[in-house]
C-alpha cells in the first residue's frame, strides 16, 4: 500500500514538473513573438510623436500667422521651418502637403533642430514626401538620438532589432532603447522586458525583465500589462 502511494506521489511529481515545463514553454513562445512583432510599431510611434508636434505647432501659431512663419522659415529659422513643415504634414494654414513638408523638415534638420531630425526620420520611414528609405530614416534618427531624443532612440533601437535600415544587431538594440527607457519612453521599457525575457542582446533575466514591463504597465501600455499577466505577475 505504501508503495502505491510513493509510485502516485512519484507520478504527481513528474506531471507538475511536466506540466511547469510545458507552461513555461508555452510562456516563452508567446513572448518571443514580441521581439519581431511588437516592437515593430514604426506607425503607433508616429502618431504619438506627431501628435505632440501637432500641438507644439498649434502652441507656436498662436504667436505669429502663417505669414509670418514662412517669413521666418525663408529667413532660415530652424524652429519656424519645423513648424513650416508641421503646417504642410497637417494641412493647417496652407494646404496638405508631405513633399513641402520634408523639404522644410529637412531645412531645420540640416541645422541640428533635433525635432525636425526626428519628423524626417518618420516620413523616411513611412514613406511620406518621400521614397520610403529606412537606411535614410536611421540615419536622422541617429542624429536626434545622440542628441538625447527619446523617441528617437527607441526608434533606432528598433530598427536595429528589426535589422531596418541596418545590420540586425540586439545589442545595439537594447543600448538605445535603455537610452530611451531611463527617460520614461513605454515602449522602450516594453521592449527591454522583452529583451531580458528571452535573452536577445543582453544576459536573460526574468527579474530585470519583469521590472521593465512594471514601468511600461505604469504607463497603460497593453502589451506590458498582458506580459505581466502571462508571467502571473502584476
């Protein structure tokens, strides 16, 4: 009789460490996914990012016309030019246009404005104004990044991971978007949980990895929120 019981206890043993294995298994395949699909969000980044140019536009129209903006702009002023081209991506004051509005991004970004380095990086990325050309698109970001934009590096950190525009390297993906992170940019935290969860680009570590989704579930992003689930965290 005692044997029976040693043989099911034995049996019960075997199916929980099974079962824990399996589970863990299927934890990992749902999360690796995210490293090539859920950073992958070129788009949901644009919107955001140019969200807030539409409002710094709307903020600066408030003190001068549109007069006096392309004024300013033909007068080569770094910030009137952004706003110039702001007013051409969103058709406000003049009509919509992407191609004016890469040329008077380009304007500002040739003299260093981080934002307009940013917004050319977005419309080479997407296509807008331009031949959509991700290898240009790194390029500009580069720029804005190293200025300490952070949206700008976790978009370099992203096209690194997803090798556009550049050789695929997680190491170098994971260096920007701690860049990013540390300044509070959600899906740059995200992604480092997901880094850190399967190992890609940095040594796994599933406290780290649960720390980083943490900070992006402060922020409401969904993606940390449901990582979080998966791993039984909160």
């Amino acid at each position: 009789m005692k044997s029976k019981k040693k043989f099911l206890a034995f049996l019960i043993l075997i199916f929980t460490l099974i079962g824990g294995w399996f589970t863990q298994k299927i934890v990992d395949k749902v999360l690796d996914k995210t490293i090539g699909d859920s950073v992958d969000v070129f788009l949901e980044m644009s919107f955001d990012s140019m969200q807030k140019s539409y409002e710094a536009m709307k903020e600066y129209l408030v003190k001068n016309t549109p007069q006096q903006v392309e004024m300013k702009a033909e007068k080569g002023d770094p910030e009137a030019q952004l706003n110039l081209g702001n007013m051409f991506y969103f058709g406000e004051g003049v009509k919509q246009d992407y191609e004016e509005a890469v040329k008077w991004y380009r304007k500002a970004a040739e003299q260093g404005l981080v934002q307009a380095q940013y917004n050319l990086g977005l419309a080479y990325a997407n296509g807008y104004g331009v031949k959509q050309d991700y290898a240009e698109a790194v390029r500009w970001w580069r720029k804005a990044a190293e200025q300490g934009n952070a949206d700008a590096q976790y978009n370099l950190g992203t096209a690194y991971a997803n090798g556009d525009g550049v050789r695929q390297d997680y190491e170098e993906a994971v260096k920007w978007w701690h860049k990013a992170a540390e300044q509070g940019n959600a899906w740059a935290q995200n992604n480092l949980g997901v880094a850190y969860h399967n190992g890609d680009g940095v040594r796994q570590d599933y406290a780290e990895a649960v720390r980083w989704y943490r900070k992006a579930a402060e922020q409401g992003l969904v993606e940390a929120i449901e990582a979080l689930k998966k791993l039984g965290k909160r």
